[in-house]
C-alpha cells in the first residue's frame, strides 16, 4: 500500500510538552496531536503514523478496538477463542501473543526501560517496529487490537475485514485509565486523580479525545463487517453478548459450551487467568501491583467513589456538550 499518510502531526507547545514530561514520567518524547481531530499521543506516534495507515489487512483479519479500557481485553479473549474455536488449552498462551496490540510500538517508548523503577532485565529492549513485525507474521487467522480511531487506521478496513468495537460509560474510564497510566510504571503518571480527570477532559491522554474516537465507530454501525458491543452490555448479561458476537463471527455455540466459555469469561476467573491479567509484567517492573492489576476490579459505576459532586457536574456537562447525543445512544444519561 502507497498511501500518504494524510494528517498533519503537531507537536504541543515546549510549556504544555514539558508540564506534560513531568506529569507523565513515561512520555519521554513529549506528546503530538494529529489533526483536525486534535488525537493525541506520545511523540514517538510519528515514527509508526504511516505505517500503521498503511497497514495490509487480510479478509480472515478479526480486530478488537476500542478507546483504551472499555472492556478490550475482556473482549479479546472472548473472541480469540470464538475464533480459534474454544481452543482453551492455545489460549493458556500469553494473550499479547496470540492477539497482538497492533499500536504498542508507540505506547511505551524502549528508554523507560531506564527509569527509576524499572528492574533491569537481562533481554535487550525491544526493537524499534517490534510489535508491527509480530503482527504482519502472524498466521491466519488474525485477531488483532487497536485502540486506533477509524482515521487512523487502513482506509475502508471494513470492506475487508471483520472489527467487534467495544464503547464504555467514559466517566468509568476515566477511573480505569487513571489507575492504568499508574500501574504501567513506563507510563509513568505522578499525579493525583483530579489532575488525570483534568487532563482527560482537555483531551490530554493517549488516544482522545474519547468522543470523536467512538462517534468514528458510530457512524460505522451499520457496516456489515462491524459490531459495536459496551462493557455495560458485557456486565449486565455476558451470554447474550458472547452469541452475539459468535452471530456475527458466523460461529455456532452450543449451550454446553457457552456455559463453559461464560465461566471462562467471568470477571473472576479473569482476574485469576495469568495468560490475560499481564501478571507477567508484575515480576519485572513494569507493574505497581498496588494500582489493583491490569484486571483491576471489573464493575460499572465505580466512578461514584472518584467523583465529588463538582466533578460530577463538570463531568456530565462535558458528556452532553462532546457527545451530542451519543451518550444517550450508548444509556450512560438520559
């Protein structure tokens, strides 16, 4: 594929890249946004924008995507054995293997293996394209993830392969992300809950704005090739969610085995299965434990506990005024 990549990048001004250096330890290249949507990452974005552009994708391709921490890997783990049909004893694999995070190269920059905090391992960091390298190797058939929003991904993705895109109340988001960004230890974030919150609703973290991201998907939902599911949907009735998305990847579940998968699947056995709760990562480094794991607690509505009430209200007022209606759509307002 030939395509230029057809956004303007734009580095933040040096007062805000530094605040945002010191706020955010891993973010060693400072951070850009892409226009005219204003999606923000990690300087070290521009090195793979292109490529990830211009990334081929196969017909037997399945991605996950989603804005991060709406119910991903959840998800992916449902669908990678759906796909794999039930192969529980492949998916005691580690799942960033079997279903790679097709952005990771610009997630965490290789030099916060340096920092303070970081066990020094004896394996070398990873190589530059490390991630993009696994994916294009990776036999058929595919599952990948994304957290990319439709624009940046391979134009019209969707006539040749199948996206379930998960959506996810953003007021619990924000609680999940904020714990993340602290539990990542290349992330590196060093401030208080308040200061995440503020940085959030100024679309100052990876992969905001949060409401241009899911109204990209939305505008999508009548595509043949794509299924948009919510982690509300997951939590409330997780059966009906998984025969949805086995419809939809044209798999047949009997009852027996939707059983066995929705006890596989509950949050439970998800916060004790090591091949998807990144327990891995705990012996290196890379994760504080006390930040409550990669699979932290698994509920809706536990932002009530973050918020005091000028939060609340900030918060709502912004899902009304960015969401334009699509928080209706989704029922997290009425």
């Amino acid at each position: 594929m030939a395509e230029e990549f057809p956004y303007k990048i734009v580095t933040l001004p040096d007062e805000e890249n530094e605040q945002i250096k010191r706020d955010f330890k891993g973010y060693i290249s400072g951070a850009v946004k892409v226009e005219p949507l204003g999606y923000f990452f990690q300087g070290i974005y521009q090195d793979y924008a292109h490529r990830y552009y211009t990334l081929p994708v196969r017909s037997t391709d399945v991605f996950v995507a989603s804005y991060p921490k709406c119910g991903t890997t959840w998800t992916q783990e449902m669908v990678w054995l759906l796909v794999h049909n039930l192969d529980y004893e492949g998916a005691k694999c580690r799942l960033d293997k079997r279903f790679p995070f097709t952005d990771e190269d610009s997630v965490i920059d290789s030099r916060t293996l340096e920092l303070p905090g970081i066990k020094k391992l004896d394996v070398q960091p990873p190589e530059p394209g490390k991630f993009l390298d696994m994916v294009l190797t990776l036999s058929d058939p595919r599952c990948l993830k994304t957290h990319m929003p439709f624009s940046l991904l391979t134009p019209g993705i969707l006539d040749t392969c199948k996206m379930i895109y998960v959506a996810r109340d953003p007021r619990d988001v924000v609680v999940s992300y904020y714990h993340h960004h602290r539990m990542w230890v290349p992330l590196g974030y060093n401030g208080d809950f308040k200061m995440f919150f503020n940085y959030f609703l100024s679309d100052q973290v990876m992969w905001s704005p949060f409401w241009s991201h899911v109204r990209e998907a939305w505008e999508r939902k009548d595509h043949h090739n794509l299924l948009i599911i919510t982690y509300e949907e997951l939590k409330a009735d997780l059966s009906a969610v998984t025969l949805k998305v086995a419809s939809f990847l044209e798999k047949k579940v009997s009852p027996t085995d939707l059983t066995k998968l929705v006890k596989h699947l509950h949050f439970d056995s998800m916060k004790k299965n090591p091949s998807v709760n990144a327990e891995v990562h705990a012996t290196t480094g890379f994760c504080d434990a006390r930040e409550g794991g990669f699979i932290r607690k698994g509920k809706s509505g536990g932002w009530r506990e973050y918020f005091d009430e000028p939060m609340k209200v900030e918060f709502e007022k912004w899902m009304r005024e960015k969401g334009k209606g699509l928080e209706k759509e989704f029922k997290w307002l009425p």
